[in-house]
C-alpha cells in the first residue's frame, strides 16, 4: 500500500460529518433514525438566494470567475458586512470561500508555520485543530467550564501563551456550545490578544442565529483598526440556510486576501459561480427571514433546553445563539458507559438518535444536540433519549 502522508495520519475524520452519514445508512437500511448530529438548518432559503442560483444559470454563467470571486460578489459581502457592523471592508478585504470551512483551512495554511502554536478555546468546533495540525501547527487548548458558559477569558489564555503563540480562534456564538460573548467582553479578549502581537481569527457563522437579550458580536472594529491582524470568517450555510452550497467568505487585510487567492488560484479555483450569485442575491436582498428565523430557532432552544434540564444527572447552561445544546452528562456515566463517544454510541443503538460526543469537541463531559430539527421531531427525540436514560 502507499505510503500517507503524515500529516493526513494524525488526523481524524470529522464525527459530524462521520455521524450524520452512519445515520443516513442506519435510515436507508430501514432503522427510524431521528438525527440531531449534523448543524444544519431545515429551514427553506430565502427566495432571494434561489433566484440568484436560477439567474445565473440563465445567464449560462459557467465560465471560471476570479479565484477570489466576481468583484460584484466581493462588493456585496462588503455592503452586508459594513451594514451590519461598520466594518469599513473593501472589495480587497474579501475572498469568497468554499463555506467557510475552506476560509479557515487556507487561513491556517497561509499563517501557520511548523511548530507554531494556535489558542483554542474547548469545546471547539471540531475541525480547527485539524486545520492546525495539517498545517504543520500546533493546536494549544484552552479549557473552560459548563458553570462558567463555557468563556474563556484574557487570565484563561495568558497561562497558554508561549513565543511560539501565533493565531487565537474566537467563535461565538460557539459551535458547540452554543454560548456567547457579549461584545464588551469580546472586546477584552480581542484587545488583550491584540496587545500580546497574536492575530485573531474571528468565525462568525452564526452570527445571526441570536437571542434576545443576547446580540451580536463581532470582531469588525478590530478589523477596522488593525485589518493585518485581524480576519473575519463567516458565509451563508447557517444564517441563509444552504449548507450544501458552500459559500463562505473571510474579510481581512489585502495582504492576506492576496496570499489566499494564491493558495486558492493554486488549488481549488474560484467557489462555484452559481452560488457566488445567489450569495449575491442573498446578501443584497430582503433578510426579514432572519427575524423569522431566529424566533422557531428561540422556540425550539427552549423546548430541547427544558426537557434537557430536566433530566436528573445532566446540566445544560443556556445558549444564546447557534442550533446547539450541549449539555454536561458525565452524572450519567456508569461502569461500561464511561465516556461521550460510548454514551453516543448507546443513544443511536437504544433510543435511535444521533447525537455526537463531546469528545469530538474537546470535552468528554458533555454531548452535542443540534436543535435545527421541527419541534416534534424534537419531541420524539427527547422522548426517545429520556427512555434510553431511565434504562441506563
Ligand atoms: N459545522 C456543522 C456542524 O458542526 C456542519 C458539519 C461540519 O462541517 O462539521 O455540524
């Protein structure tokens, strides 16, 4: 057999994405499988977003566009981005990404050398130190605690930072946590990485997905007033509901654009032109759907957040934001069921849900519930789970 690399050795799949095809294949198979494993919404797009994709295929839009994007594509992340936050983006701040999965992965590439350390706040998204580690880096975590919401503060990262911290990863609201920092607190995270020469990476995909009193937070200003050392990562999966589309976007200084449009042009070329112009449509159209949308994602948090609660043996502190619950449940573990990836394993056997382990996400504490489901699917999972439970 052929020799792999290293590199791709010393990384895992990714659970979200293994768990949610081991469900399709349990379903296929005939099994009742509910999934609540993969974050991504089941909410229709918005009409803007569809009209895009049809324009652009009656305008026979299938020639390459800029590896970076359509300029007009460029300008409309700068208008929305600006609109929302004050950013004081230009077109030569903007790539558009393949979601902003591939934001983040070339990110990594571009910045990090071997042996350079990135601060990762736990739980993490699962994929960030992937990134690092694949870009020859080293992913420094930063523990945080459930009766804390799982923040991290300036003190917190200090005791992490070596001369080899080069890049912190912020997200909020977090995947999976679904906690939030309000911008104040933000700010002091940001201005205290800022001070100690470390650039922040700023992933904004749920930006949109918040609830009251909680608002959004982001890193604009910062970008703003030092854009070298800053970059902003987000892209419509979430908020416009087209996971599948894979459109993504980072805003940062013209240097670093141009070093992605670089490692871009060099290896996957420009985001698919069709989606470019239904982000387009999107980003510049009606977004009273976001309104919309927040409230059935509010109404469901607190319906999969009581029935969680009130479960004896798991604790789950209030989200803010996203489509996730993670609540701790290491009260239940016994004797044969001591970890998230087990407990995991016997929810999908016995209650047919998918969940995934806390685990994946850097804390074996806790599992992950994504809530981007209709309330009776909800229902019948909860139902399904608290049964498994009692049986445990
Ligand atoms: N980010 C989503 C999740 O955490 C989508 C799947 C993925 O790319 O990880 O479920």
């Amino acid at each position: 057999m052929v020799a792999f690399s290293k590199r791709i050795s010393m990384v895992k799949p990714s659970a979200t994405l293994t768990i949610n095809a081991r469900a399709s294949e349990l379903k296929s198979q005939g099994v009742e499988v509910i999934s609540l494993a993969v974050g991504q919404p089941d909410l229709p797009p918005p009409k803007s977003v569809l009209d895009g994709a049809r324009e652009a295929i009656e305008r026979v839009m299938t020639k390459y566009t800029p590896a970076a994007g359509l300029p007009e594509v460029l300008d409309a992340v700068c208008e929305y981005y600006n609109r929302f936050y004050d950013a004081g983006a230009k077109r030569e701040n903007v790539i558009i990404t393949n979601g902003g999965k591939q934001g983040l992965f070339n990110l990594m590439q571009i910045l990090v050398d071997p042996g350079d350390e990135v601060l990762i706040p736990a739980p993490y998204w699962l994929s960030y130190p992937a990134m690092v580690i694949l870009a020859g880096g080293v992913p420094k975590i930063v523990p945080t605690d459930p009766e804390n919401n799982f923040m991290t503060s300036p003190s917190e990262l200090e005791k992490h930072i070596t001369e080899k911290t080069k890049i912190l990863i912020l997200n909020t609201p977090s995947n999976p946590t679904g906690c939030h920092y309000a911008q104040k607190q933000f700010d002091e995270i940001c201005e205290f990485a800022l001070k100690k020469g470390i650039f922040i990476i700023s992933d904004e995909i749920y930006d949109q997905l918040i609830y009251p009193p909680a608002e959004p937070t982001s890193a604009s200003k910062w970008f703003k007033k030092y854009p070298d050392k800053v970059a902003i990562v987000n892209g419509l999966a979430k908020s416009f509901a087209v996971p599948g589309w894979r459109i993504g976007y980072v805003i940062s200084d013209s240097t670093v654009i141009k070093n992605l449009s670089k490692l871009q042009g060099q290896s996957t070329s420009n985001v698919c032109s069709i989606a470019q112009i239904a982000a387009l449509k999107g980003l510049l159209g009606d977004l009273s759907f976001l309104e919309e949308n927040r409230k059935k994602f509010l109404e469901r948090r607190n319906y999969i957040l009581k029935r969680i609660n009130s479960i004896k043996g798991i604790s789950c502190p209030e989200p803010m934001g996203a489509f996730y619950v993670f609540p701790k449940v290491d009260g239940l573990y016994t004797d044969e069921i001591n970890n998230s990836t087990k407990l995991c394993e016997y929810l999908l056997d016995k209650a047919h849900v998918a969940l995934v382990p806390g685990a994946a996400f850097g804390d074996d504490r806790c599992i992950r519930f994504s809530y981007a489901v209709d309330i009776s699917v909800l229902e019948r999972a909860m139902d399904q789970v608290e049964k498994a439970l009692r049986e445990l």
